[in-house]
C-alpha cells in the first residue's frame, strides 16, 4: 500500500527552513517565499524585497556565496509567523 501523502519540493524546503540549517541557500529562500505568493524584487546593490499583495521581507542578498546568515533565517521565520504563514 503506498502512502497517498507526498510532500513537494518546496514543503521539503519549508520543513529545512524550519529547521533553521546552516546551509540554507537563497533559492531555496525563493521557492519557499514563492509558495506563499511572495515575489522578488531588486533593490539597489544587494538589497532585495520580496513581497506579496500584503506583506514585505527585506534583506541583503548574500554575497559572495548563495547561503544565508542565521540571523536572517530568523527574521524570515518571525515575518512569516507575524504573518500567520507558519
């Protein structure tokens, strides 16, 4: 008997997001983001915004690698908390 509950891709990202790992990378922050209707836009330099028709994430982009700081990790889970997302 096969289980009928399949998680996706961006639910898996969401559980690692949750888990707040030290490699977790901009992309995955995007697909995550993308799963509640939030949309990147580019600010200047490395700075970033992602939105949705309510709501607004900021923060720098990471450079020169694609992972992200803790502390930005929590920020996103707290705005995403205040936001009833998770």
């Amino acid at each position: 008997m096969q289980n009928s509950f399949s998680m996706s891709k961006a639910e898996k990202i969401l559980l690692r997001l949750l888990a707040k790992p030290n490699d977790f990378s901009y992309s995955e922050l995007k697909t995550v983001l993308g799963m509640f209707g939030y949309i990147e836009v580019q600010g200047s330099c490395s700075r970033v915004c992602f939105k949705n028709n309510t709501h607004k994430i900021k923060l720098h982009k990471p450079h020169p690698g694609s992972i992200l700081k803790q502390y930005q990790l929590d920020l996103i889970l707290e705005e995403l908390q205040k936001q009833k997302l998770i």
